[in-house]
C-alpha cells in the first residue's frame, strides 16, 4: 500500500521539529542557569566588596585621627624604649617624654644638647654621665617642636629648625637671678622654602659668622646671625641626604644621591663683611649615593658611608685654594642594609656607622670593626655622635638617649702611641711621656672593661 507524498514529508517533518524544540528549551534552560549563577557570584562579589570598603572605612576613620593629634611628627612607630643592657653602656638619659630627633655636644665638651617630639630642648651636663641620676635643663619650644640641634661656637647659645614653621629659632642659655641655668628662645629666621629643612649648622671664624638651612631638595641657604639671607647653593645632588658646617667654622658641605661630597668656603673679608660662597673641594671615590658623612674636630679628616657598602676617610688638609684635592687614607665595607649614619671622633681613630637600631664602631688605624650593639633603641637610630673628648658615644632614637664608653677610641690610641714611640726612639724625653700616656690609656680601658689595672 502506498502512502500519499504529503504524509510522507509530514512524517519526516515531526522528527526535526522535536528536535528544534529540545534544543530550544535546553538553551532557554542553560541560558537561566548561568543568569541564577552570575547573580549569586555578582552578590558574593557586592558582599565582599562591601566588606572590604567596611575594613577601609574602619581603619582610615582611626588614622585621620591619629594624623590629626600628631601634626608635625615624625611617624616612627611605636615610641616606648626598649630595655638596653651593655657592658659599655656609660649612662641613659631619660627626661624626654616622645622621640627624641637630635642630639649635640657642645665643642667644649662640657654640655649635650637634644631635641624632641615632646616640644622641649634640654641641656644636660657631660660630667654627671658617671653619676646615677642625671639632671638636664629643659627649654620649651612653643606651639611647634624643633627637629635638629646645634650649638654655637661660643656654647652660650644653640639654634633648633622647627618642624612646622620650617624655620630657625635660636635660642639662648643663662642663669635666672638665682643662679640656676636656664633656657630661653630668642629670634625665629623668616620662613623661605616649602622644603622640609634635614639639617641646620653655625660657622665662625675670625672673620665672620653664618648660620646653614639645608632642605630636602637641593637648596642651601647661608644667613647672617640677624636671618638675612646671604647665599643660596644648589648642590646638584638630585636631592640632599646631609648637610653640615665643618667644626673650624669655615665649610659647608653636603652629599646626596649622587656618589661625592661638595664642599664649599663661606668666605669674609677682614672687615668681617660676607663676600662669596667658593667651591673648595670634592671627595670623590664612592659608586653610589653618598648617605653621610662626618668631620673631625679641626676638620683635618673626614668619613663618609654610601649605599656602595662602603666607609672611607679622608685627608681633607688641603691647600684647596691652589686646587690640591683631599687624599684617601683607607676604605673600609660595612653591612649595608640601607641608608646610614656615620659618626668621627674628634681624634679621627674611631667611627660609628649606624642603621636602623643597629651600631658598629670601627678603629681607623686598622679599619677592622671592633664593637657592635644591636637593639639599642626601639626605632630606627636617629643621631650618632662622639664627644670631643671622645670617651663617649651618644645616640637616639626613641625617647631615651644611650651614653655609650668608646673603648674602640681607646685602643686606637694605644696604638697609635706605640706606632709614634717605634719612630721616635731617639728622644728619651718623648718616650718616655708616650709610656706613660699608654699606662694610663690602658688603665682608663681596664676600668671600663672591669679588668685589673696595671702598675
């Protein structure tokens, strides 16, 4: 039996549409899955995204505040002092309530000037480092708080740079009418850079005096003592890591991100009247940037540190004015770990490289690191420095200052008296005074290290 022509089609026709059907709802079905799975995924998203703005909201609200009650300081983390023992440890001074910044002696030995976040200076007096209290003369500084320090070449005053201001204010010591020291605030310098100012310096000579700004840029000012601007440098650094007058009172100097140290002569004439500000010499050796550096007491040596984890020292006795370049005595390494300070004694036979709350000393005469302290204070070092005498080693960096022996110094003096005593054997008189300047070098070293004294 045949079948008709349009029944056959339609037969043929019934399997196909069956098939369009099922492969229709199949999408529609997969199409509204993956619509309920990105809901749920874009909920989860919003859910989180939500949180995390929650956890951003939660920890800014405490920061703004935080930033609100410490305008002007220094975010340095938590300011409790760490508990420092030490052998060598001389003295800690403790009358600084927030971080002390800055710390310095005064050329006579006789007094240590700080500075801190509590809004006071103090002066505090060399010789009751041995006793078991020590006392200090506090100065307030007002509605700031001054973030560098430095005495005067007469000692009779200092000068501090103010973190908000962003200026100089000098102030004077003295007694009261009853005879006890105190401290008082003279003239602020007008404000002339929007710069932060990293370091301040005084210098005198016989013929005039100056004050230094250096700012974080490249840009040094040089003031007359009544805050008149005298000059004004561009080291050409890049930008500035230090800055710093020399102790005879005749050089500025800086370094920064490139590999040397400038040094200029703030030149008057004999009628004390400023004339020029002269470039006087270079030191040149370093590979990388120049973090610090430090002068001697008569500004015969100086030590640089620099990123190339390199210390060297310097010769810088020089006739510069016939552009006779300074000398390079020795090049010592250290641990680089990142940007340090460094610190030369007055004598130039011991330094002090410090980082973070890590300090090494190391003995000039024979390069080699003799001492090292870990955890001296509870943030990063903030200042390291000899006394003039160089018995002592201060340094800061929380809310204490550390009054360290320099044992190291007192070795190299051995050493270098005996090195002295082989040249000259010829004059009786002479070595015998080097004998007994070694005796009692060697005694003061026993005394510290808690060793028997010889006879």
């Amino acid at each position: 039996m045949s079948v008709p022509n349009d029944q056959a089609e339609s037969g043929e026709a019934q399997p196909i549409s069956m098939v369009v059907v099922t492969m229709s709802l199949g999408a529609v079905i997969l199409l509204l899955m993956l619509m309920c799975g990105l809901g749920r995924v874009t909920s989860k998203d919003d859910q989180q995204e939500g949180k995390e703005e929650e956890e951003k909201k939660t920890k800014k609200e405490p920061q703004q505040q935080s930033k609100k009650k410490s305008h002007g300081k220094n975010q340095r983390g938590p300011r409790g002092p760490k508990s420092f023992s030490h052998p060598l440890l001389a003295a800690t001074l403790k009358e600084h309530s927030d971080n002390i910044l800055d710390l310095d002696f005064s050329i006579n030995g006789k007094y240590l000037a700080s500075c801190a976040e509590d809004r006071t200076v103090r002066l505090w007096s060399v010789k009751d480092f041995k006793e078991k209290e020590h006392k200090c003369v506090r100065g307030n500084v007002e509605y700031d708080h001054a973030t560098r320090v430095k005495f005067s070449p007469d000692c009779k005053a200092f000068i501090t740079s103010l973190a908000i201001g962003n200026t100089v204010r000098v102030f004077k010591t003295g007694k009261k009418d009853d005879g006890a020291a105190q401290i008082s605030a003279g003239l602020d310098f007008p404000k002339k850079s929007s710069q932060d100012i990293i370091n301040v310096g005084l210098g005198s000579n016989a013929n005039g005096s100056f004050v230094m700004t250096a700012y974080r840029d490249t840009t040094i000012h040089i003031w007359d003592t009544k805050g008149e601007i005298l000059a004004t440098l561009d080291t050409h650094h890049m930008n500035n890591n230090y800055a710093a007058v020399s102790p005879c009172g005749r050089f500025v100097a800086s370094c920064g991100f490139t590999p040397d140290v400038k040094v200029w002569a703030v030149v008057f004439n004999k009628g004390g009247e400023f004339v020029e500000v002269r470039r006087a010499m270079e030191l040149k050796g370093h590979k990388a940037s120049v973090y610090y550096f430090s002068f001697n007491i008569d500004t015969t040596r100086t030590a640089t540190v620099s990123k190339d984890g390199t210390w060297k020292l310097w010769d810088t006795e020089v006739e510069y004015n016939k552009n006779q370049d300074p000398y390079l005595l020795y090049t010592g390494s250290y641990t680089h770990l990142g940007p340090s300070l460094i610190a030369l004694s007055a004598d130039a036979n011991s330094l002090a490289i410090a980082h973070s709350n890590r300090l090494w000393v190391f003995n000039t005469k024979s390069g080699e690191e003799e001492e090292s302290f870990e955890d001296v204070h509870a943030q990063p070092i903030a200042k390291v420095a000899f006394d003039p005498s160089g018995r002592y080693l201060a340094t800061t960096g929380d809310r204490h200052l550390r009054i360290l022996h320099n044992v190291t110094g007192l070795r190299a003096n051995i050493l270098d008296m005996e090195t002295k005593m082989k040249k000259h054997t010829t004059s009786k008189a002479l070595k015998e005074r080097l004998e007994h300047q070694i005796q009692e070098t060697r005694n003061k070293l026993a005394e510290i290290l808690g060793e028997t004294k010889e006879e």
